[in-house]
C-alpha cells in the first residue's frame, strides 16, 4: 500500500480491498424469497397512509401486491408511471419520514414494511429485464412535432424529459457537466448508489428515445434562455442549486477548507479510491444530508477522527433521524450547539501558504425569543481537513430578473412549475416550492411542469422550425 501525501491530507490510508468494502452498496438488495415474504407483511390499505406520504404518489399497496403474486414487472409499471427515477429514490429517499414513517405497522409496535427495499427489487427486475430482452416497459406515443428545452439533467429535469418524450414531444436537454443525472451523479454518496447506478437509470430513461443530449451547455454561458425561448415550444428549468454558503469565519480560504459537495462529487468520480487525499482529523460543518454523507465518506476512506459540528440541535437538523444514527454508527462523532468562529492554520514546512490546523467554535444557546446566540464561550477540535456543509444557494447567471422570487434566492413558480415568463416552467431545489429540497420531490416537480406543458401545448400551436 502506498501512501501520496498533499499537505496534511493523505491518499492510501487503507488497503484496495478494505475500501471496496466501505462503498460497498450499503443496503443490498433483497433475494426473491425475502421480497415476496416482506410483501406480504402488508396490509394493502384502502386509502394508504404510505401513499400520501409520497411526493409521487405511487401506489405503494397496488406495486406491493403485485411482487407477492410474483408479477414484478406490473409492479414496476405502477412505481415508474408514478416515478420514472423510481430506482433511485429506492435507494436515497428518506423512507423514514415519508412511506414507511407512516406505515399503520408503526402504530402496533412493528417494524414498517420495507418498503423502498421492494421498489427497488421491482424496479431492478425490470431494468435488467429490458437489457436482457430488449423490450421497453413504454412505449413513446407518436411524435407530435413539439420541441422542449430542458435546462439541468438533475432529477427534475430527468422527470420532466422523460414525461414529455413519452407523450411524444421531442426533448433537447443542455446540462453543464459531462455526466447527466445532477445530485444523483454528483452528489449522494457512493455507498447509497453502488454500481454505477445513475447512469444505468439515465440510460433506462433515454431508451424512451426523443431526447437528444448536449452535455457542458451551461446556462447564462453557452445557452441563453431568450434564445431558448425563441427555438422551442416550451422551456423548463431544473438548474438546481450551484452555489455554495459561505462561513463567513476567518481562515475560510487556507488549504484543507473545502465544500462538501466538491469533495462528494471528486469521490464520486474516482475510479480508484486509493487515489482520494483524506484527512487524519475531519471537522464537517453542518446538519443535513450533505454533511452526513461527506463525514462518513471520510470515515470510509480511513479518516482517523471525524467530528460533525451544528449550530443548533439535533432536532432542527434536516438530516433524518436514520442518518443521524448512521453516521454515529459508522464512527461520527456529532457536536451540537456550535458555530464555527475561525479556522486555525499553519505554514506548510518549505511553503509560506497556510494549512488548516484547527477550527475555533464559540457554542450557541437560543436566546428569549427563539434567535440563536452565542455565548461567548469557545472550544477547538483539531482537523487538517474542514468540510463545509451549510447549504447550497441560486446561481442566477443567465435568469432573467423576473423569475426570481424577491430575495433573488429561488425561481418563483406556482403549483404547476409555471413561471412568470410565458412558456418557461422550472421545478426541482432551484424554485420556491413548499416541500422539502429531496430527490422524490424534484422529480414530482419535473413530472407535474411536463404535465402543465403537455396541457399548454394541446392548446397552442408549434413554433415554425
């Protein structure tokens, strides 16, 4: 084993094999047998909680039913029609707080039905079913000459394209990386989507056909939306959120501070692990999904001590309870009611440039009213490495002024994903819907604008080529 040192951070903590191990698919999928006796451990309710407690809306009793009578692939039609990133979300929703946080088992001290766990059985049946015979699950309906631009190839413009192209609309996406799939490409961890899981399911999804692709397209700097809005019928806007909160502590810049997004997205897009720099003392600086899947992420790759700091407490945290558990499991260790004050460095040895070596917190009370404070009292963990997790914010190169609600943050849109301007829809963690920034609800978004459109274009007539 070889160790490639840079700066404090070191590459080749641990041996191949115990690293293909960590990332391993942290939640195997379930054999035949299992699935159809955990189908069975279902009431089938008539009006299922489970089913409201789904951004989709998929029929949860209906699907499960159909895998404990053995017809897997009637039970992926009615996860896919609902959810065409069904397989995804199988494996990343937060089940804990939607289908199986309200499955009536809960409330006879059971365990819920696991209910991602046979979507997924479903839905991977099925996709490897289609490699094997060839034969789509749908079928593209007849082309109706409409064309729609979808900007950002994140779930909810997935959701969006797949919808509109099985209507028969013709879809161009323009995505700014090389890979689509967005946060499901870039930024979950490893060990929840094993596999080269999001893009066997980007492929399920174009097998629709009708959707032509162009990858490093940004917008505001290859592609403008005035220019969009005069060659297509429609344009939808699934940009997600590219930006990334500041600190705003002193030392913010020295070496060893990162995003945690970044340090996903570099760990995602390894082909060897080995090759990852880790620190031996990791800080993450935040409270929800990001930061968790970064910390246990450096865990994995053989961080010696990794400390996850929260301005507030565990239960304003927007990671889950589940998550939260896991990472304590995997070895995190979660300090609440601390904000970080400055970040502590120290000269490289042969180098003027400044390496962190420290973070100073300063802990937090909620003061008479309700408004986080300081106390005044401080304390440093040691870290060579701090990753910042505290949230993503709109990079609005290229939005017309108009779109944005007033704080600029969000594209404002109504219940259908329409903006302001005429013939543009947007959804997904870049608009200000009310529901929590999660896969599922992006691709709810993105499916109910390409419905929306659907319904305009019905009424309008197409653009001259």
């Amino acid at each position: 084993m070889t160790l490639h040192k840079n700066g404090d951070m070191v590459a080749g903590c641990l041996p191949a094999e115990q690293l293909a191990a960590n990332f391993a698919d942290v939640a195997p999928p379930l054999s035949a047998q299992a699935a159809v006796v955990e189908a069975h451990r279902c009431y089938y309710c008539y009006d299922a909680p489970c089913v409201s407690a789904c951004p989709t809306s998929i029929d949860i009793p209906g699907f499960i039913r159909k895998i404990g009578n053995d017809n897997l692939m009637g039970a992926a039609r009615d996860i896919l029609s609902a959810n065409p990133l069904g397989g995804m979300c199988a494996r990343v929703c937060p089940t804990e707080i939607l289908c199986e946080g309200a499955c009536v088992l809960n409330h006879q001290d059971r365990m819920p039905v696991a209910i991602g766990a046979l979507q997924r059985h479903a839905t991977d049946h099925q996709m490897a079913h289609e490699v094997v015979s060839g034969k789509p699950l749908f079928a593209r309906a007849a082309d109706t000459g409409r064309h729609v631009a979808v900007v950002g190839a994140g779930p909810a413009g997935l959701a969006c394209a797949h919808t509109l192209a099985l209507s028969g609309h013709r879809v161009t996406i323009f995505d700014a990386h090389d890979k689509l799939g967005g946060l499901n490409e870039y930024g979950i961890a490893a060990y929840k989507t094993a596999d080269d899981f999001a893009q066997r399911e980007v492929q399920w999804l174009l097998s629709i056909g009708g959707i032509e692709l162009h990858t490093q397209h940004q917008l505001g700097r290859d592609v403008a939306l005035t220019q969009l809005r005069e060659q297509f019928d429609a344009v939808f806007l699934g940009i997600g959120l590219g930006g990334i909160n500041a600190l705003q502590a002193d030392g913010e810049t020295f070496a060893g501070v990162l995003n945690a997004v970044d340090f996903i997205a570099q760990l995602r897009q390894s082909n060897d692990l080995s090759t990852l720099p880790v620190g031996h003392h990791v800080v993450v600086i935040g409270g929800g999904n990001t930061a968790i899947d970064a910390a246990v992420q450096s865990i994995k790759l053989g961080a010696r001590q990794v400390t996850m700091v929260y301005r507030r407490g565990v239960a304003q945290m927007s990671a889950t309870w589940a998550e939260r558990d896991f990472a304590r499991k995997q070895g995190v260790v979660l300090r609440e009611w601390a904000r970080p004050q400055r970040i502590i460095g120290m000269p490289h040895a042969g180098s003027g440039d400044a390496h962190a070596s420290a973070v100073q917190f300063e802990t937090t009370r909620l003061d008479a009213e309700g408004r986080l404070e300081g106390t005044g009292e401080t304390f440093c963990i040691k870290a060579d490495v701090v990753l910042k997790a505290i949230g993503q914010t709109l990079v609005s190169d290229g939005l017309d002024a108009q779109l944005l609600t007033l704080d600029g943050a969000r594209i404002a849109v109504d219940a259908d994903g329409a903006t302001s301007l005429p013939g543009v829809w947007a959804g997904g963690d870049c608009t200000n819907h009310q529901a929590l920034d999660l896969t599922v609800q992006a691709v709810q978004d993105g499916k109910l604008a390409a419905q929306a459109i659907i319904r305009q274009l019905a009424r309008t007539v197409a653009k001259a080529v």
